[in-house]
C-alpha cells in the first residue's frame, strides 16, 4: 500500500517560529501602521510552543493483511499438500476429527474425505445452506450417511419417513432439525418423481438428459423442484459435481476463491485449472480415479474443497507454511 502522505493541515516549524517572534512597536516609535491591525496580538503573552519535527508524533505505516508478511508457498508442494491426506485435519472440525478418532474407521464416511454420488451431493448442499455453522453441517451429513442411518438413497428416506430422518438430526445435535428433515423427505420425492429413473438412482442423469447437459438449465430444473435449494445451495453443489458433469466445469463459487486467495493460489477458476494443467506430470494424482479429464477434475475438486475447508477452519497460515520451500517436506 503506498505511503500516506502527511496531513497538509499540520504547520510548518519555520512558520510557527515567525509567529512566535511577533510583539508590540516600541513606545516612542514614528512608524505608524497605515492599516488597523486586524490580527493584534493579545497583551497576554502566548504560552504556545512552537512544534519541532520532535514534537510531531510519528505515524505507523498501515499494513493491510494481505501486505503483512507471509510465508510464501511453492505452489506446487501447496497443491500436492491439498491432495495428500496430511492435510485433512487442516480443513476439518475438531469434533469430526475427534468423531474419525473415536470410532477408530477408515471407511467412515465423511464430507471432507469421501466422494459421494450427486444425490448425496445435492443431500449435502441443502443442508449446508442451512444458516448453520459449518461443523454442525457436517455432523449431520456423518450421522445421515454413516450406520445405524445410512439415508444414501431416494428408496431408504421415502421407506423411512420423517420421523427417523429428524431423529438422526437429533442425534446429530444440530439445529433447524424439522425444517431439514422435511426437506430431505421432499428431496427422496423430487428425485424419484423429476430426476431419476427410480427410487435407487443416484446419479441424477435424468436432469442431465432433459437440459441437453446445459449447466444453467440443469440449475434452474434444480431451483424449481428442490425445497430449500437457493444460490448458496446451487454454487456448493456446483463446486463437487462438476467432478462427475464436465458441463459445469471450471467451476468456483466466491467464497472457495477467497479460500483460494488466502492459500496463495489462483483466485479464478480459469487459471486455476490452467495452473493444474501446467504442472500435471509434477502432481500425485494415482489415487485418482478415472481417465486423465475425469482426474483433472476431481483434483481440481478436491482442491477447491480443501481450500474453502483450510478457510472456514483458520488454517491458512499454517497450510501456507507446511508448503514453503526448506520446510521439512522437502
């Protein structure tokens, strides 16, 4: 941020020494002032003291955040960081690292680890756009999706109705429990009736097949049918699919690219993308699925979402410096 210049308001030392030298003519005196003296000084002496550049106290330069200094990242080590499992903990909640600890499951599954299908995307995304904390988001999806529960399908939500759905929410302790089941019951009966071929479809390609694999028709064939699923919902449903419908991407929706930024990477989803593409042979994508698009995207994917979840959890210092150059994963 450039240097704010000093306030013109402030005077000028030679000016206030000339001031303070003023005082009456002597008695006796023949000069005469042709003009009445407007400014005549006060017959009790001034006690104003002239300032010196001493006395002007000296302003601290503003820093914004983003000029404080940082570590600087390699952006490379960065991404492989985001896609390896060490960074996991970063973008997770306490209590759903405490939950993964508790139960002692590598095949628990849970928002920040697991790939779901686009029907327990779409499941996610309302819930998530709940005014909701995060964590609370994502205890709910864990009780949802994990035993005794297991609501991953139209037919297991319609088969158990409401009142299981709530009691799951209950036990999730989360809040906006009857609103949320009743939505999820509306979601299994909006899937059945308008977006799959059946109650046991979960990809969703019917929406596909209608809007000829338009992104924006597919959203607003969403919006119209999904209770509870507005923009928020739309763009967080956006950001995961698009690793399963290449229509939407590149996709980033503002508050992953602030997350991004924060991390030091692209704030685009355009150059993002590039950036990936770039540096593809230098990337640890094995664990990947898929031909090398399909890669592509779930890496970018996984990315995003590990850098909106570095955000939400104020981690971003700490992940910029794990991927700073003379670290010890070097």
């Amino acid at each position: 941020m450039p240097t704010k210049k000093a306030d013109a308001s402030v005077a000028k030392p030679e000016q206030e020494e000339t001031d303070s030298k003023k005082h009456d003519i002597p008695k006796g005196s023949t000069k005469v002032n042709s003009k009445p003296d407007s400014k005549k000084p006060s017959a009790i002496p001034s006690k104003r003291k002239a300032k010196t550049n001493n006395d002007v106290p000296a302003k601290a330069p503003r820093r914004s955040a983003r000029s404080a200094a940082q570590v600087q990242p390699d952006l490379v080590r960065l991404i492989n960081y985001l896609l390896s499992p060490n960074s996991l903990d970063s973008c997770r909640p306490k209590d759903e690292i405490e939950d993964v600890k508790n139960r002692g499951r590598s095949d628990l599954r849970t928002y920040s680890s697991s790939t779901f299908s686009p029907f327990e995307e779409l499941m996610c995304a309302v819930i998530l756009s709940r005014p909701i904390s995060h964590g609370l988001g994502l205890r709910s999806i864990r009780t949802l999706f994990n035993e005794p529960y297991l609501f991953t399908t139209p037919k297991r939500i319609r088969n158990a109705g409401f009142e299981p759905v709530r009691k799951a929410l209950d036990e999730a302790r989360t809040q906006h429990r009857q609103k949320t089941a009743e939505e999820m019951v509306l979601l299994a009966d909006a899937v059945v009736d308008h977006f799959g071929d059946g109650d046991e479809d979960v990809s969703l390609e019917r929406v596909r097949r209608e809007c000829d694999h338009d992104w924006e028709k597919e959203k607003e064939m969403l919006k119209k049918y999904v209770k509870g699923l507005g923009k928020t919902g739309l763009d967080i449903f956006g950001r995961r699919v698009q690793a399963r419908w290449p229509e939407s991407y590149p996709f980033a929706d503002q508050r992953t690219l602030s997350g991004l930024q924060k991390l030091g990477l692209p704030d685009n989803a355009e150059e993002l993308k590039k950036l990936l593409e770039n540096h593809w042979t230098e990337l640890n994508v094995e664990g990947f699925e898929g031909n090398e698009d399909e890669q592509k995207r779930r890496v970018f994917v996984q990315v995003l979402e590990r850098a909106v979840g570095v955000d939400l959890e104020g981690n971003a210092d700490a992940v910029r410096a794990e991927a700073a150059p003379g670290t010890k994963n070097d």
